[in-house]
C-alpha cells in the first residue's frame, strides 16, 4: 500500500514537472520578440528592451536604484499595449545595437541616434525626438566653438554618434563606455572638450555648472528612434502604431513633460 501511494506521488511530480517545463519552454520561445500580447496560456510575452542608465533625462538610475527616465516610460507605456512584460536590460551604449542584431535584446531604447550606417543592421521606428551635439568646455575655456577644436583632446563616449563626429573631424579624441565620464575627463584636465548629446550635456553641466559650460554651437541635429531587428518587422510595424497613437492622444507629450523639467 505504502510502495503503491508512493509511485503515484512519483507519477505526479512527474506530470507536474514535465507541465511546468512545457509552460517554461513556452515563455522562453516567446523571447524572440516577433509578435505581441499575450501567449495562449495567459503568460504575458516579453519586450526585452537595451539601454545604457547614463544617458538623463533619458535614462539614468534613479535614488530607488532603478533606471528610470523618457525611454523607461515610453517603452513601459508601449508594452502595456502590447500586452507585453517589460525587461530593462542596462549596458555599455556601443553594445545595444549588436544585441539587437544578434536577437538578444527585441529593441535599443538609448535615445539612439537614427544614421545611415545604424540604418544598415537594424530598423529604426519614426522618430519621437530630435537633439543634438554640443560641446562642453571648462569655463575659461579657449575653444569658443567647432573652428577652435583643432589640435586640441576632445572626450566623447565610444560607439556615440559624437565619436562618429569626432573622427570624421579628425579630432585627437579620448573614448569612454559611459557619456558622464567623457564630462569628468574634461573636469579633470584630461580633455579639453567633450561631445555629447545636448540634453544630457545640460544634465552634467548643472551639476558642475562652476566649471564647465555648453557652447552656444549646436554641430549637428539629430533625430531619436528604436532600434529593431530587421527581421522582425511586426515588433517594428507595433513600436510605430504605439508611438503614433501617443504621439495623437498627447501620451507623448506627457512622458517628456515630465522629464525635461526635471
Ligand atoms: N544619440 C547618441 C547616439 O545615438 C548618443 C546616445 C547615447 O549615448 N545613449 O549615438
């Protein structure tokens, strides 16, 4: 009685065992990010989204140690109607488009710059920002703008499209993983000038605003989208009915409203 009570208890932990591998398998299959909503078991998909938190008021990490920010609550906002779980995964800017290509990440959201060459190994959606490049110089600085530049260590971060500029300047450039430490170079006397996104230069020169200022010189204008394997251009087709809807009912305007005045 005992040997047979204990082989039905096997029987059972082998049923559920082999039902909660089943539901597993399912979720993981669903990571590839080709399509939205909800599985038929109920398990909500999930949107695996790459950025890099050093990038405000995009994103950043916030007191509560999460990364928080424009991209955070746009891409929140998108996987809620899509029905989708969102996983925010946090790296180093010139790593989010090769996972992106290599299937790993569903969508870049790093207020990434949309470029011809980008435009080579991912899709981008519709824009839903335009900045720009600026400089930022110590205050006694003698570089008044782009013409000044030559011969002199400009910072940028690696794979940003102020690297790009940088070179094709054929500046003496110094490259960094993160935006904010191309600032400190320039705080600490490594460089003389560092390239970067507009609104986060702003973010780094109110906290330092003693001894670093912004040029006036704007060097290039630049226009935001969400990167998106080629290959899934449903994910894709999704990301740009979402941000047509947000940008109509004023969702959009929101989330920016919310964070540029911080
Ligand atoms: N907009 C710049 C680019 O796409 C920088 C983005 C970033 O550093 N997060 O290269």
């Amino acid at each position: 009685m005992k040997h047979s009570f204990s082989i039905l208890l096997l029987v059972i932990l082998g049923v559920t065992c082999v039902f909660l591998t089943s539901c597993k398998k399912k979720s993981a299959g669903s990571e590839g990010g080709s399509a939205s909503g909800a599985t038929p078991s109920g398990i909500q998909k999930k949107l695996v989204i790459g950025t890099c938190a050093e990038f405000p008021p995009f994103e950043f990490f916030g007191a509560d140690g999460s990364v928080q920010g424009i991209d955070i609550d746009l891409m929140s906002a998108i996987a809620k109607k899509l029905n989708m779980e969102l996983v925010i995964e946090n790296m180093d800017f010139n790593q989010i488009i090769g996972k992106v290509v290599d299937g790993t990440l569903d969508v870049g959201a790093a207020g990434i710059t949309v470029n011809e060459e980008r435009m080579k190994i991912v899709d981008f959606s519709t824009g839903y920002y335009s900045g720009c490049q600026v400089m930022i110089v110590p205050n006694h600085s003698e570089i008044k703008g782009k013409d000044d530049l030559r011969g002199k260590v400009v910072s940028v971060q690696s794979g940003a499209t102020g690297e790009s500029l940088a070179k094709e300047l054929q500046l003496d450039i110094v490259s960094f993983p993160r935006a904010s430490d191309a600032v400190l170079a320039v705080l600490h006397n490594n460089a003389d000038v560092a390239i970067m996104d507009d609104e986060p230069a702003k973010r780094f020169q109110t906290k330092n605003s003693i001894r670093i200022k912004i040029l006036p010189e704007k060097l290039t204008v630049e226009v935001y989208g969400l990167a998106v394997n080629k290959k899934n251009a449903r994910l894709l087709d999704d990301l740009n009915r979402c941000l047509d809807e947000m940008t109509k009912n004023g969702e959009l305007d929101a989330i920016f409203g919310k964070w540029m005045h911080n």
